[in-house]
C-alpha cells in the first residue's frame, strides 16, 4: 500500500511506500502547490485540492497492492523500486473540478455517493457530481474571514460536518448532502482539528489537542467528553475505526489510545 503526502514546494504529490517509507514517484501534474489529498472508502478514487482553487480526480483501480495502485492511476511509469518524477504530458487526471475561486482547504471524496465535496479559504463549501464534473450543491457558510473552512467530515450516508473561521470564531455546521443545515454549533475553545463521523451511530467526534468531544452529528448536540489531555497527554491524531465503534486517538505520551465510541464511562461536557 502507499501513502500520499501534499504540500510540497515543487507542486507535487508523493506516494510512499507504507512498508519501509521509500518514495516511489512524484506526480508534477500541477502548476501551484497541493494542499490537500482525500481517498474515497472503497479506495477508487483519489482527489487533489490545490491553492489556485482547483482539484484534480484520479481513477484508481485497486488500493490492494502498491503496483496495482500505481498501474491503475495512469501517472507512473518504470520499475517500482524508481523514484523518477512523472510529468509526461499524456499524464492527466480524469477530472478536473472548478467552481472554488481561493485555495483549497480540505476535500473529501466518496464512491458510494459519487461526489467530491470541498472547502476554500474563501468559506465556500460545494459539492461535485463526480459522474460529469458539475456543481451538485453550495452550502451556506456564515462570514467571509480567512482561513475559511478549516476542516470536513464526510459520511457514506450524505452527513456533511464542517468547521469555519469565516465569523472569526471556530463554528461547527452540519449539513445534509442535498445542502439542508441541520445545525450549527459555535465553539467557545480553540478550533478542534480533526473531525470524524460514525454513520453507524450518527455521531461526530471532534478533537483538539486539549480534548476529544462526541457528539450526535445532526444535531450537534448531547456533548461528551471522550478523551481530555489529562489523561494520557495532549491529542495529537484522531482517526475512526473501519468498523465505526471505537476511536483511535494518538497523544502526546508516545501512546496509542483506544477509546469505545459509546462509552458508559464517556462524561456529559
């Protein structure tokens, strides 16, 4: 398997191996930086966000295997074990998504519902048919202020959860994909840096690296504390589990904490 990182000053996105870390390729299909990079659940498409307002998506036929992944994205070429650049002009993604007019903060990708939704520095949040590349909705976010939306979250169930800065205040929205606002939230903390939503329980969990909050992600709602930095160190990484019934924290300790997403011992916030 491999492992995308953006944000590279030569406009690239690398892939490494997850097995030794070695760098396989860098694809210099773009002209400005990329800053941000999103798979979809079942591992077939990969989406690109970057500063100048676009995003690139790219087919994948497997995530299986490192070589199957490679072949199928239509960008490499040579032995695997090269790490030779790639920016051969018969090189080009399946599609290229517009509509965004500031640089791409975040972006998120499904296959199950077919669509890309991201969000800008300029507060925009739209959503894309990935079948022709058109603007399936814009969702309403409040202010105008940079950095814009910050952070998304979105489930194989059309739950879209996202945090702004537009208001000069960290603000948590709840959507529904055909771009109704279920809820808002204004956060009186730091803004939380990671965003996760079970549709299994219909739950969102937040983190900074203070604390980690659960909560029931329609409504925005019923807050419980999860996880707080006094209990094994500050929260450095969030990540759900495949089957949506524990959340695993990385924190400042060195450890790797496992916590059940509907825990009796979870405290009213």
């Amino acid at each position: 398997m491999v492992i995308c990182t953006v944000g590279h000053h030569d406009f690239s996105a690398r892939f490494r191996s997850t097995r030794d870390g070695t760098l396989l390729y860098r694809l210099l299909q773009h002209q400005p930086v990329v800053t941000s990079a999103s798979t979809s659940n079942l591992g077939t498409v990969l989406a690109l966000g970057c500063t100048d307002g676009t995003i690139s998506v790219w087919k994948v036929a497997s995530m299986n295997l490192t070589k199957e992944i490679l072949g199928s994205l239509k960008i490499f070429r040579g032995p695997s074990v090269s790490s030779k650049p790639v920016h051969a002009n018969d090189y080009s993604a399946d599609q290229v998504l517009l509509g965004h007019n500031a640089q791409i903060n975040c972006v998120s990708v499904s296959d199950e519902l077919g669509i890309c939704v991201s969000e800008s520095a300029s507060n925009e949040c739209l959503a894309h048919n990935l079948k022709d590349g058109s603007i399936f909705h814009s969702y309403e976010v409040h202010g105008h202020l940079e950095p814009g939306v910050i952070s998304l979250a979105l489930s194989n169930v059309g739950h879209v959860v996202l945090q702004s800065m537009g208001t000069g205040s960290p603000t948590l929205y709840s959507f529904h994909l055909n771009g109704t606002l279920l809820a808002q939230l204004v956060l009186a903390e730091k803004p939380m840096t990671s965003l996760s939503i079970s549709a299994r329980y219909s739950k969102l969990v937040v983190s900074n690296n203070a604390r980690a909050l659960v909560m029931t992600a329609h409504s925005l709602d019923d807050h419980c504390v999860l996880l707080d930095q006094d209990d094994y160190g500050e929260i450095s990484a969030q990540e759900l589990a495949p089957n949506e019934m524990h959340v695993v924290f990385g924190v400042g300790s060195g450890r790797i904490v496992c916590v059940p997403l509907l825990s009796p011992q979870s405290h009213p916030n």
